[in-house]
C-alpha cells in the first residue's frame, strides 16, 4: 500500500499551545492499513516516527524533528454488545474524545458525562487516564488493542494491564513509545448513575432549579465549568492542565497544613493530592508574563501562549514556575503535558 508521505509540514498548526517546528516528514492514516504502511515506511527509512493525536497536550520542539510523524484519524464509534445493565461501546484511536461521549450521551449511557468536553483524542486517553471532575478513564474502561511497534502484532490490554494510575498508565511508563493505540472499549451503564460530588457541580445544577438532572443537564453544566476555567485554544493558545498536581505523604501535608492553613487537598489512593494550580498561585505567579508566554489569568495551572512563542521561552516559564514552588514548598512540579526536546 501507498502512502502519501508529506514534507516540511510546520508542528505548531497541530498543537493547541501552537508552538512548534517542522516534522521533516509527515503522513495522515485513515486506517489500520495505512498505518501499518506508515511504520513500514519509516522503518525502511530509518526514520524516527511520532504519533501525533488531537495535540493538545503535547509541546513540540522548536528545531524540525528529523523523523515521521504519524496523523491518527483512524475513526469511528460503535456498540459493541449490551446487557439489561450495561454496554460496551468502542472508539478507533484517531476519534476525537468527545465524539465518543456525545455517542454515549445521545444513547443514554452513563459513566462518561464528567468527561465531557475533554480535548483531544480517543488514542491519548488511556495512556495519559484522562480524568475530571471525579471521574478517570479508568472508571470506565473496558480494554484497548494496541499495535507492536517493534513487530506490527497486536495486542489486547485490560485493566490491570494498563496499569492506570493518576495521569499514569503502563504507556507512559515500561510501555512507553513501543504501543500504537488502535482501539479504546469503554462500559457504561444503561441505568441512571451519576458522579456529583466533585467540586459544584451539584450546586451548579441547583442553581439551576435542577434537582433530578438529565444527562444532557450534568454535560452542560461540565462544560460550563471548563469553559470558566480553561481558555478555548482556537482564542488563546494552551494545554489544559500543564502540570500534574502533586501527591505527598500525609506527614508531609500536615507540615505544610500548619504552615498553609487554607491549603486545599483532595484524597488520593497514593496520600494527598494538593492542587498546583493553589501552589502556583500562592507564589504570586498568577497572571504572571514572560515574553509571549504565561500563566492564565483565571487558572494557574495552565500556561498560555500569547502568539508566536518558542518552546525555549515556555520552558524558561515552566522551570521559573518549578523553582518558585519547591523554594517555597519542597515540592517539585512534573508537566502533564507530553515535552519533545
Ligand atoms: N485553584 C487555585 N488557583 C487557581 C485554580 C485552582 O488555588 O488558579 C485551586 C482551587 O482550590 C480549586 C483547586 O485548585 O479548588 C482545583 O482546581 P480545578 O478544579 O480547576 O482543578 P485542577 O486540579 O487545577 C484538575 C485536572 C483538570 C480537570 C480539573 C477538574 C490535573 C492535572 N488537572 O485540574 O484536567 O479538568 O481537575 O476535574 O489533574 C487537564 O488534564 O488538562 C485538565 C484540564
């Protein structure tokens, strides 16, 4: 099979922080087929490849990668069986994320409405376990098939194996750039369920005179959230989320707590998850500007670009933000968001 192996196409367009240089090469794949005639290519080639999905939570270098990149939109969406309780929908890897709740929503399936609105693709949300507003991807998955790099086989991955923790999963760890994610399968169910207790969203429907919500009323009102919270990156450019927020042992909250009493928490499986964004902002870094790049003005936890900005100067930012958080806390900030050197 032909591909039809593109040059010189500029990064920056693909990414939603629009920062970025050229991929030397570059290949759109609409299917397993194509795809695997992608890999052939590059391996012919000796190329380095990259799988690019929705881009936005990937951060590109300012230099051209000297390698292939490889466009995910492999899509399509379908019911793959269903119980009196339950069903199992499943989504190829290059549908955007949000096709597929819109799917489950329209159905009336519950389980994936906190996920509303999430960017991206269906491909990245298990290896990063997308989460929000007290749901994670691994609530509801089902499992995923997965193409060796290394010999073009694939393979199924279930819970266990994904290994998914907090923004983690065996792809981001021992899994790491040896997997091509094919397929995700999610399980919801067909009888009303609903996650309500993270942050307002049950005063927000309140607000709203609404005491017994519909599907449609709890996605609204996530988007709403989002929308208050996180910039469109078609108006200015972002990432969502750049860091992850910080897990600590509870002695060492408590240290902190006794100095920080307004500090906010959330319960982890791991200890205490403290918001970044709060140590951010309790730093004064706000709203903060270096060059064309800073962090937004309504939530510290995402780094904006302004326009025309370089890798270089997002990540003076991001290492003027680390450092300003662990002098003032001994806590060291990792990205969430995926950074090519
Ligand atoms: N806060 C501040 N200052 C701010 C913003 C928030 O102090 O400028 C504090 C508030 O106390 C707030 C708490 O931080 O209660 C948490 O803020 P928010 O609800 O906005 O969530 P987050 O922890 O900053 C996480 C996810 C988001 C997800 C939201 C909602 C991570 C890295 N991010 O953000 O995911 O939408 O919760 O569930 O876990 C993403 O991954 O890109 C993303 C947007």
């Amino acid at each position: 099979m032909q591909v039809d192996i593109q040059k010189n196409i500029k990064l920056s367009s693909f990414s939603t922080l629009k920062i970025g240089g050229r991929a030397k090469f570059f290949v759109v794949v609409k299917n397993e087929d194509e795809f695997l005639a992608a890999l052939t290519w590059a391996r012919k080639k000796s190329k380095k490849i990259f799988i690019l999905g929705g881009g936005s939570n990937t951060l590109f270098s300012d230099s051209d990668f000297d390698g292939l990149v490889i466009k995910n939109e492999i899509r399509g969406t379908e019911l793959v069986s269903e119980n009196e309780n339950s069903v199992i929908i499943k989504s190829y890897s290059g549908e955007t994320w949000s096709k597929l709740v819109n799917f489950a929503i329209s159905r009336k399936y519950y389980g994936a409405e906190n996920l509303f609105y999430i960017p991206g693709t269906v491909g990245a949300s298990p290896v990063q376990n997308i989460g929000a507003y007290g749901v994670e991807l691994k609530d509801i998955f089902y499992n995923l098939c997965a193409i060796d790099l290394e010999n073009g086989e694939k393979k199924h991955f279930n819970l266990k194996d994904c290994q998914f923790s907090y923004r983690h999963s065996f792809f981001k760890g021992e899994g790491k750039n040896r997997y091509f994610i094919l397929w995700v399968a999610i399980k919801l169910s067909k009888k009303e369920k609903f996650n309500l207790d993270y942050g307002d969203i049950r005063n927000k429907l309140l607000a709203k005179g609404i005491e017994k919500p519909s599907l449609e009323d709890v996605s609204s009102v996530i988007q709403e959230m989002r929308n208050d919270k996180i910039p469109n990156p078609a108006v200015l450019a972002n990432a969502g989320s750049f860091f992850k927020n910080p897990i600590v042992d509870s002695t060492f909250f408590e240290k902190i707590k006794s100095e920080f009493p307004d500090i906010k928490s959330f319960p982890d499986l791991k200890g205490v998850k403290i918001p970044a964004a709060w140590l951010i902002e309790k730093c004064g870094l706000k709203g903060y500007r270096y060059k064309n790049v800073g962090v937004y003005e309504k939530q510290a936890l995402i780094l904006v670009n302004y326009g025309n900005a370089k890798q270089e100067d997002l990540l003076f930012l991001v290492e003027f933000i680390r450092k300003s958080v662990f002098d003032s806390f001994a806590i060291i900030l990792e990205p969430e968001v995926n950074i090519l050197k």
